[in-house]
C-alpha cells in the first residue's frame, strides 16, 4: 500500500463546492481543513461528506470573522474516508478552501 500526503484547494468557494473525492481503491485520512473568509463581512460555513449518495453534515452554519478563518478538521480532529467519499463545502460569502489528506492506495 502507498501512503501519500496531498494538498486540495478550493478557490473563491460559495455554493455546494466538492473540495475532494476519494478515487476508486483509495481510502483517506483527512488530517486538516481551513476555510479562509475573503470577504469585508462575516460569513457562514457548511462542511458535509457525500457517502452513498447521502450528505452529512460536519459543521452547519459556522461564523467566520472577517479576515478569520474556521479549522473544522486538525489537531485532534480527523476524518476517514472511503473510496468515492467527497467532502464538500458552502460558504455565504466568498472563501477559499485548503484540505489535507494523507491517501492510502
């Protein structure tokens, strides 16, 4: 099995954007997430999973300060998950999108 670390972006995210999507045979460990606000206001967050077919929601309606950012996944905070698994994100206002994934395939 190979273990490899990789970096996924989200530029200028505001509606439903899928910021990953675990690849057929590919099992991952999501090790960070940051959602930066890039707007003058503050706004809100939506983090989900789409296993299945079905969405589940991580974090619904978070603030995010002006020029702050939300960490919903880092620290003590993971998440596995399984091939064609996505992570997803919504934002009220325009943000960007860094996520940290360790592959196992």
């Amino acid at each position: 099995m190979a273990n490899t670390f990789k970096n996924y972006f989200g530029k200028s995210v505001t509606a439903n954007t899928t910021i990953f999507t675990a690849g057929a045979g590919v099992q991952a460990t999501v090790i960070g997430m940051t959602i930066a606000n890039l707007t003058t206001s503050p706004i809100s967050a939506n983090v989900f999973i789409t296993a299945s077919g079905t969405d589940y929601y991580m974090v619904s309606q978070a603030t995010i300060a002006v020029g702050g950012a939300f960490v919903p996944i880092g620290g003590d905070q993971k998440l596995v998950m399984e091939a064609t698994d996505a992570i997803k994100v919504s934002t009220s206002g325009t943000s960007d999108v860094i996520l940290s994934v360790l592959e196992i395939s």
